[in-house]
C-alpha cells in the first residue's frame, strides 16, 4: 500500500482510502505481535541448525511459521538498529547511527505505531525503546498507550486490535559475556532445570576464538541464556493461546542485531548484522503472504522493511519517507538483490564500517582500519571471555585467525563467501579470481551511500555541533558536501599512490575534508611518510578535531612524546567529543608511560565534572582504560 505518499501522490488519498477499504473488508485486521531477542545471531537457534542449543517454543513458532534465512538489522547495536526499526528510516539518512546519539531528527518523521494508534489499534511495548533521537520521551508518548516492564495487549479496550513488543533480555550481551561469571550462575542457571543446562564440552566455538577450556567455558553461558530466552519466549506464547488471541494474531519473532559475543555485535560483518526472522501468520490471514506454513524463505528482509510492512498489512498509508520493501500483502513488492548496513560509533568506540552482502559474497569497508576489530571498549572489555581472549594474545596462545581480532591495522576491504566460510576467516579481496565481484561490491556500497548522502562521514563532533541549530537532513540538503568526503574517505587505506594527494589536502579549507585526510595519513605505512612534514601539518592546523587525528599519526608512526603530551591536554577539553577522541587514541596505546596516566589520574575529576551534560559515560569509560579504574 505504498499508493499515494510513497509515489509522489498519484492517487488521491480517497482512492487510497477506497482500497483501504475494499483489502479490509476482505480481511479484519490482524493483531501484530513482535518478539524482539535481545542480541541474537541465527547460529545459536534450533531451527536455524544448531543441534546442542535448546529452542523448542522458537522451534515450533518457525513450524508454524516462516523462516528467513536472509533477515538483517541495518546496524550492528541496539538503538541505531532500533531508530531504524520504529522509524521506517535507516540512521546514514538521518545522522544517527552513533550509538546513543540524541539528535533532532524531522518532526514529519514519526515512529510508525503512532499511525497505528490514531486508526484505533492499542499499541504496547514492554518495554525497551532506546531510539536514538532527543525527544525519547515525548517520541515514547506518541508511540505507546503504555511503555513499561508490564506494559502488554491484555490493557486494551475489549475487542480492540493491538500491536504489541515484547523485548526479550535474557540474550543480551550483559546475560551471555559482560556481567561478572559470579553473576551468571547466581542469575542465569538457577533458572534452568538440570536437564537444560549445556556443559562446556558439548558446545562449539568458532574458529575465531581460541579453543581450551575457558573459552568453552563461556560460550556454554551463551548457550544457557539462549535455552532461558526460548523459554521466556514461550510465556509470551502462552499467555496469547491462553486469552484466546493465538488465531488472531500474526507473530514476528527477531533479533536486533547479531549475537552479543566478541566478533558478532558491532563488528560489520554478516556476524554483526544477521538476525534470526521468524513470521507466524494465522490461517486466516494466509493470503498476506505467498509462504506456507513451515517453510524457509530466503527472500532479503531488512529492518527498513518492517514498519512499511505493518502499517500495509493494518490498511495504513506509507508516509513518504519510508524507503523500505513492504514484503507482505496484497501490495507486497518485488525482491531486494542485496544489503547495505553501517556501523558507526559505539559508545566511546570511534569507527565506520560499510557492509554490503549479495548472493554468496559479503563486503565490508572498513573506514578506520587502523582500529582493531576489539580495539578499547569498556562494555566488552568488562566481559571476562574479552579478558581471555587478550590474555591469549598477550601469551601468544591464538592463531592468525584468533590474532586477527586484536590485530590493527585491519584490511581495508574484506570479502568473503558466507557459503563456504561462514565464520568469515578467508579474506577474497586480493584473490585475482574474485576482482569482478569486489568491483561490483564497491559500486553497490558507493551506490548506497551516496543514494541516502550518508551522514556518517561527518565525525561526532560535527554532527553535535550541526545539530545545536539545525536538523540534520535539513542542512545536508544544501550544505553537506557529500561527494567530497566520500572521495577523500575512498582514499583511506589505498596505499602510497595517494599520500601526495593527501598531504594537499591540508590546504583545503574545508576541516571534514582535512579530517579525512589525516585519516588516510593514519594508513600509510610509516616508511613511505615523511615525519618533517607531518609535524609541520601539526603545527599549522587549527581545527582540534583533525590536529588530534595528526597528533595520533606521530603518537602511532613516530612514537612522537610531543604528541602523546598534547593529546593528553586535549582529554581536558571541553568539548565533550573531542575529549573522547583525545582519550580513545591513547586507550589503544600499548605501553603509554607512567606520566601520562599519571597526568590523566591528577585531572580524573576534572574531565568528568565537565562532561556531565554530554558524552558523560563515554568520556568517563575512554578515561579509565586508561587509569585502570
């Protein structure tokens, strides 16, 4: 149903409104019920091949239902995957792919169970939201009749139709790897029965990780939560078949975005975007889809998908803003070929990455190379499998493959044949033979991006400083200059051919352009740069944001003390994003001396105290991987 708004009002909305009526009057409404799992990759779901974990109510949900075996968040973490979700509009348009971001986005742009609201269905979520935007509360007000831990269907008018979340914690990243092991066992297992439990010499491990007995160890706690989440899941079913709503309602049952684990979320690989989908569609409703009962599609589905699908399966129109595929219904739409995700900043973690999968081949664009795929980051490093695998590394206890977690720089580009190397570990990019498909890759990647002018180019910093008075995709429509920084960011990581080009670069006028310049600085090899002139860049750059960037290419190339003092003076600015950055160049240090972490440790207050208002937990945590507390 995207007549009207979707296209450019080519019916009148009474005609839209005649066929709203003639599909409804052939069908009521479904109920839509969504079941979101926190954290969860397909790899570790019964119906998705796994023989050891324990899923049987998710299990007999795809038995009834439809499996999608192509399903993909369109961001690697929570709530840039969940703006996208109850938005209908992917974080690259609208500047918020940054994780836990608060930025202004259109007013036109509202989340989709709004329109759902005012046609009368009783809309609940119970009760993560995590959207992403400024106004959280006030977007949460207009969503939801109610939003809370008992927030449920069961608080609606008799008879009235609903639309209703269930987010399911007990696969998420806190339950299967952050909090403590202690914690695990007093929290998690004694929720199991006997039988449940899965010990840690039946389960497996990916090639990735390092095979010995406290690996195994905690991946058995991920197995665990994975059985205590399908039972969770099997309450919510329950309770629907007990209030006599089972028949009348459609199920969508999800991830948010790839499994909690080292290597999965936030890492842009198929790992981190991959997301079990399952749709269980009444008999009644069977003609909203061209799959029976008990099949396996594997049809493209993304998150920009769902919200356009709803509101066409519910007899809404589609706002115009709304780019996604409706893939169910009487005006479901033609296949997708491929998918396009981003991953952006993670709490204190800078980093850009772009994903495209197509057919059998993933790409990913790495944009930071410089950063390992496990550089600092406080909320994974808490996890003591994270802890592990450092201490593995630091012994020299892991393979190639194992080392390539902690290994920077990365490859610029990776490809690979989700075939035939599910885990991702046989980089194509150099392989003569796959030239052809890795120039398709980069097309499609370009393509996507420059179609939505990818507001992720922009650091942090500026995109705050943007949205101080203007809404984002407001201002890029006449000020961004997209193409530019794209060609500047293409130069990252190409080799010497481009280091002349990039030292020119400094004379242009424009910071964002410098900026990313000195990324690509950052990727050349030290023997082909030339110190004297790079110290000389430092010296008469004036924008903090890009001179932090040189400091790190002397602090990283050159080991330069100068550099490593300034950026320390730089973690007391008073910019909240650009102390971050101080910090983060220095967390991922090895070895930084006595007297700068004693310097930090004098100034710990101080830093923290400024930044109250913004960035108050990233700075805080970026501070203390440094200090050790």
């Amino acid at each position: 149903m995207k007549i009207g708004l979707k296209y450019c009002y080519l019916l009148s909305y009474s005609l839209f409104a005649l066929l709203v009526s003639s599909y409804n009057s052939q069908a009521q409404q479904p109920n839509i019920l969504w079941i979101t799992i926190e954290d969860t990759s397909p790899e570790y779901i019964g119906c998705y091949g796994n023989t050891i974990v324990s899923t049987p109510h998710i299990d007999a949900l795809a038995k009834e239902g439809i499996r999608f075996t192509n399903a993909f968040s369109t961001n690697t973490v929570c709530a840039p995957s969940r703006h996208c979700l109850i938005t209908g509009v992917r974080t690259a348009e609208n500047g918020t792919g940054n994780h836990r971001s608060y930025y202004h986005i259109d007013s036109q742009v509202m989340g989709f169970p709004t329109y759902l609201k005012n046609s009368g269905f009783y809309t609940s979520n119970n009760n993560k939201t995590d959207y992403n935007i400024s106004n959280e509360q006030t977007f949460k007000l207009q969503n939801w009749h109610e939003s809370s831990h008992k927030a449920g269907y069961w608080n609606r008018a008799i008879n009235q139709r609903f639309f209703s979340v269930f987010n399911i914690f007990t696969s998420h990243q806190s339950r299967t790897m952050t909090e403590s092991y202690a914690w695990y066992e007093k929290n998690i297992l004694p929720l199991l029965k006997e039988e449940q439990i899965i010990k840690a010499q039946d389960v497996d491990l990916p090639p990735f990780y390092h095979d010995s007995d406290s690996m195994r160890k905690h991946m058995a706690r991920l197995y665990n939560c994975m059985n205590l989440t399908d039972l969770e899941v099997g309450k919510v079913i329950s309770r629907l078949k007990k209030e006599g709503q089972w028949e009348n309602t459609i199920i969508f049952l999800f991830g948010d975005h790839g499994q909690g684990m080292p290597n999965f979320k936030t890492h842009s690989s198929r790992l981190g975007y991959q997301v079990p989908f399952i749709v269980r569609i009444p008999q009644k409703y069977q003609q909203l889809s061209s799959h029976r009962p008990g099949s396996t599609s594997d049809e493209l589905i993304t998150f920009e998908d769902l919200a356009p699908t709803v509101l066409s399966i519910t007899g809404q129109a589609i706002p115009a803003y709304m780019k996604g595929r409706i893939f169910m219904g009487k005006f479901a739409e033609e296949r997708k070929d491929y998918f396009w995700g981003n991953r952006d900043n993670t709490d204190e973690v800078i980093d850009m990455a772009r994903t495209v999968i197509a057919g059998d081949f993933v790409y990913t664009r790495n944009y930071y190379p410089h950063w390992s795929v496990l550089q600092r980051h406080h909320y994974f490093d808490k996890g003591e499998i994270v802890q592990q695998i450092r201490a593995d590394f630091k012994g020299n206890n892991l393979n190639e493959n194992q080392q390539a977690l902690l290994t920077a720089p990365r490859s610029t580009e990776e490809m690979y044949d989700r075939k035939s190397d599910r885990w991702e570990t046989m980089n194509l990019v150099n392989e003569k033979s796959y030239q052809d498909m890795l120039q398709k890759m980069r097309g499609l990647n370009k393509q996507k991006m420059t179609a939505y002018q990818d507001l992720g180019l922009l650091p942090e910093a500026v995109i705050a400083q943007i949205n101080q008075s203007n809404i984002l995709t407001s201002w890029k429509v006449h000020e961004y200059k997209f193409q530019n920084y794209l060609e500047i960011a293409e130069m990252v990581g190409r080799g010497p051919s481009f280091l002349n080009q990039q030292y020119r670069l400094f004379n242009n006028q424009d910071s964002v352009a410098r900026y990313w310049a000195a990324i690509g600085l950052r990727n050349q090899k030290t023997e082909v740069m030339d110190q004297n002139k790079v110290e000389k860049i430092f010296e008469s750059e004036k924008s903090i944001l890009v001179k932090i960037e040189i400091a790190a290419i002397l602090l990283y190339h050159y080991h330069s003390e100068m550099a490593m003092k300034w950026l320390a003076q730089q973690a007391l600015h008073r910019n909240a994003y650009l102390s971050r950055q101080a910090l983060m160049q220095l967390a991922n240090y090895p070895n930084l001396p006595k007297n700068i972490i004693s310097l930090l440790k004098e100034n710990k207050n101080k830093i923290i105290q400024q930044h109250q208002k913004e960035l108050s937990y990233e700075v805080k945590v970026a501070l203390n991987a440094i200090i050790l507390e």
